[in-house]
C-alpha cells in the first residue's frame, strides 16, 4: 500500500499543473495582504463608521489575525476550485493516458488502488492548507503583528482576545481540512466515471458553484434543502470565531457560541466523504476498463 | 366699584407683594443652599491632586461581544483623565467616558439649581442642575443627586452637545473619604449596528446575540469596579499623552 502512495504521490506532484493552485493561493494572499499593507487603515475606518461614531476603538486593530480572517473569507470558497483540479483527474488522467489498465496489472487490488489514490489527493489537499495557512496566518502575523481579533459580522461585532485566538485558526483550518477532503471526494468520485480530465473537474466545479449559490438563497423552498448540502457546511469554520455571551453580554473566553453547529457540520462532511468513497470504491471495482 | 370691593384688591395686591418676596427669598436662599453644598462636595473631591486606580471594564452593549478586560485610570488636576487596558484592543464610548468625578463637579463656571429630593440605591439625595454658564461648553446640563449626609454624588446625568445623553451611577466603598467610587456604571444610547451580508461576507443566517428586547431599547451599558486606588502619589504628564 505504501508503495503505490508512493507512486501516486509522485506523479501528483509531478505534474505542473499540481503548483498552480500553490502558485495561485500565493499571489491571491500576497495581494489581499499589500492591498491592507497600503490601505488598511482606511478598511478599518470604514469598518468603524458603522459602529455609529459612538466608541472609541483604540488599538492594533488591523493586525495579522484579522488579515487571516479576510483572507480566508475570501480564499475559502475558492479552494475548493483548486483541489478540484487534482482529486478530478485520479482516474480519468489515467484513462486518459492509457495507464488505467496497466495499474490494474499490478498485484495490488482495485480497492487498494481507490484507497491508495484517495490517500494521494488527501495529502495534496492537506499540503495545499499548510500552504494557505503559512502565507495567511503565520506571514500575516510576522508582517501585520498580532493583537487582539475585532471582527465585523453582519449583526455584531466580536472582540476576541489575543491569546484566544490561536487555537481558533488551528481549529479552523481543520476543519478547512475536513471540508476540502469533501470537495476531493466529490471531484474523485466523478474522474471514476470519465475518460479526460475535463469533464469531471468542470462537473465538480459547477457542483460547488450550484450548491454555493443556492445555500447563500434565503428562498423557503431551497431552506429545506441546505442543511443536507456538503456546501452549507463548508462555511462553519467562522463558528471558531464566535464567542458565547453571558446574561450581562459579556464575552467568555474560550468558549464558542454554537459547538453543535461544528459538530453537525463536521458529522455531515464525514458521511459525505465516507459515502462518496464508498461510492468511489464501489464504482471502481464494477468499472469495465476499456481504455 | 364699592369701598369694600376696593379695600379688598388693596389687600390682595399686598398680599401677594409679600408672597412673591418670600418665594424670591426662599429661592435665593435654596440657590445659596445649594451652591454651598456643591462648593462642599467640590472641596471634598478636592482633596485628590491625582490617582492611579485599577479595575475591571465590562461592557454590555446589545451588538458587541467583548469580554472583560482589566483596565488603569489615571487623574492628574485639574482635568487630565486616561483610561488604559492592559494591551490589546479597547471599545469605550466615545467622548463621555473620558469624564470623572472631578470633572463633572469641579467646573466652576455653572451655576447650581436645586430641583428637589430623590433616593439612589435607597439614599435620600438632593437634586442639583449644574447649568454651564459658557455658551460653548459640550456640556448643555448636569444633574447630580448628592448623598448630603457623605457629601458624595450618587448619580449624575449629563446632557452633552455631541455625545447625547449619559447617565453615570457611583457606588462608594472604602476610598469614600476621598470621594473615589468602587463602581461606577456608565449608561449611554447606542445607534442601530448593521453591515451589509456583501460586506461581511456573511451569506449565512446569523442569530443574534441579545434578545430583541435588549437591542429594540439600545442603552449600552460600560461598568467599571476599581479594586485599588493610589492617590496623591504625583503622576507623570507622560501618562496623559
């Protein structure tokens, strides 16, 4: 098993195409970041005029946690995009070039292979988070600083402490991980059933832009429906960076405002990944290979 | 018109002649009452030339979620005020915060009219309106209600040109002598909090953190509790800056 990981590591990583999304995430962080180098102050005082000029804020308040912030908000629905480009091309590269045959020589089973696979786009998927949280967390806090985090949400602002919010990225960033594995089972199981790349990572594609736009609908007949999209789910990390309040409304540090709404999402991504490789599994081991 | 008739409105115009003399007297002599009451309380807080004070800040406003923080005071006369927390990101309302005791007593240019009795935290008190005399000062009004037993002010609300209207409850412990409280609670109208979902990026639906009866009647409410105070010990300008 070791050994065909191997072999799929190498040729993931092989292959330009692998370092365009590394290349990609690099220059779209490095803009967001020169952009609030430049221009931050003025975001924030923007931000602050909707407060109604009724406080003072005083302190680091464009620091390199909330640059991570923005830049996940942003980024994080885009990457799986990214993933798309490898976990989509698994098989179908392979039947495509002709090889899909000549791996099935191998004394190793049509499972191990799927599993094998999976593991490959799993790891690439991974390093591809590392990547992201290198340049937004760690080169934000090394060029912006830290302090503590002011977000901005739609109905209220919530300040969390600078020693609180660490964790929150590590935590968040997981959960990133669980919800791109998501996003690569999805392109995976669909390069199963084609014979280019093409087709299953533009298939994989649409499916996240359909679902993406129709969980940001606030339409009644669409309502019933979010909660048992994968895409619903993928924005619960932005629950880490909310605090649970006590009668009097103070902030408790440390504390999360809604735990069960990480683990429903992450009790959802799970069963996503595992019937969609389940799926893979069972799909692949039926295939007639005729290429 | 009969004699009679005419010997009574006499009578009557005398009579209230002499009313409105007693009434001009009392009120002069409440005016001078209370000008002597408030010169007291001034002379009291007075005593302070400067202090450091150490506590703990808690807000309590409908859409911010900011936990408590530990903060330190400073006072130097005859107006200098700073308010510091230690590191990290402060939220404080704008403007009225910055007043304390001695600023809202220790303006000389006001002229002080009584407005009768009222109880705070079960202390009979006098009603004092603190009206500036400079047509220019933020400050429109002042009312105080002065615990006249401790020479301390209990409460003080203040109507401000830019900042609206705040109202500050005090709270004395063992720093009472000087007229240094151990609580003070600073209630203030907020505005209406709301970003656009495209700004945020927030396409979810998010829930509130208060009940709608707390955002529907926006006080927002900043409490600090003092646990130690240094006074009199000589403060650097430095710290003002």
């Amino acid at each position: 098993m070791w050994t065909i990981l191997q072999a799929e590591l190498f040729k993931i990583f092989k292959r330009p195409r692998t370092y365009i999304a590394f290349a990609a995430i690099a220059a779209l962080i490095t803009m967001v970041q020169v952009g609030m180098k430049a221009d931050g102050d003025s975001y924030v005082k923007f931000m602050l005029s909707t407060l109604g000029g009724n406080f003072d804020v005083q302190g680091k308040i464009m620091n390199g946690y909330l640059v991570c912030y923005i830049i996940l908000q942003m980024l994080l629905v885009h990457v799986p995009l990214l993933v798309t480009l490898i976990a989509a091309d698994t098989f179908s590269g392979e039947a495509n070039t002709g090889t899909l045959r000549l791996l099935l020589t191998t004394p190793y089973s049509r499972t191990q292979w799927v599993l094998a696979k999976f593991t490959a786009v799993v790891i690439y998927t991974l390093l591809l988070l590392v990547w992201l949280a290198i340049l937004a967390l760690v080169l934000s806090m090394a060029v912006f600083g830290t302090d503590d985090l002011f977000l901005f949400k739609s109905d209220y602002v919530v300040l969390i402490r600078e020693n609180d919010v660490f964790w929150r990225y590590c935590a968040a960033f997981g959960f990133a991980a669980l919800a791109m594995i998501t996003v690569a089972a999805v392109g995976f199981l669909l390069s199963i059933f084609a014979d280019n790349s093409i087709g299953p990572i533009v298939a994989t594609m649409s499916i996240i832009v359909f679902f993406s736009v129709l969980s940001t609908m606030n339409i009644p007949l669409y309502n019933t429906i979010k909660p048992y999209l994968f895409v619903t789910h993928m924005n619960s990390w932005k629950e880490f960076f909310d605090e649970r309040v006590t009668e009097n409304n103070e902030a408790v540090a440390g504390s999360i405002q809604y735990p069960m709404r990480i683990v429903h999402s992450v009790l959802v991504l799970g069963i996503h990944i595992l019937v969609l490789l389940g799926a893979a599994v069972w799909f692949f081991r039926k295939k007639d290979i005729l290429s | 018109m009969n004699i009679a008739h005419h010997s009574f409105l006499v009578r009557y115009r005398r009579m209230l002649c002499l009313l409105c003399c007693i009434g001009f007297t009392a009120t002069a002599a409440q005016a001078q009452d209370v000008s002597a009451l408030v010169a007291k309380v001034r002379a009291k807080i007075d005593q302070v030339n400067d202090y450091t004070a150490e506590g703990r800040l808690k807000t309590n406003i409908a859409f911010l979620k900011v936990p408590v923080s530990r903060i330190k005071t400073y006072f130097k006369k005859p107006d200098k005020f700073r308010l510091r927390k230690e590191g990290g990101i402060s939220v404080l309302p704008k403007g009225g915060f910055s007043v304390n005791m001695q600023s809202l007593i220790l303006f000389n240019d006001a002229m002080a009219i009584a407005a009768g009795d009222g109880v705070v935290d079960g202390v009979k008190t006098k009603i004092v309106k603190l009206l500036p005399n400079n047509e220019n000062s933020d400050v429109i009004l002042s009312t105080l209600y002065i615990d006249e037993t401790n020479l301390l002010v209990k409460k003080a609300v203040t109507t401000t040109r830019e900042n609206g209207t705040y109202d500050i409850t005090l709270t004395y412990g063992q720093y009472a002598a000087y007229a240094l409280p151990d609580k003070v609670i600073f209630a203030f109208n907020t505005k209406d909090y709301k970003l656009p979902k495209g700004v945020t990026l927030e396409f979810e639906d998010a829930e509130k953190p208060a009940d709608a009866s707390q955002l529907k009647n926006k006080k927002g409410k900043v409490e600090i509790v003092y646990s130690s105070y240094v006074i009199n010990k000589g403060i650097d300008d430095a710290v003002f800056k």
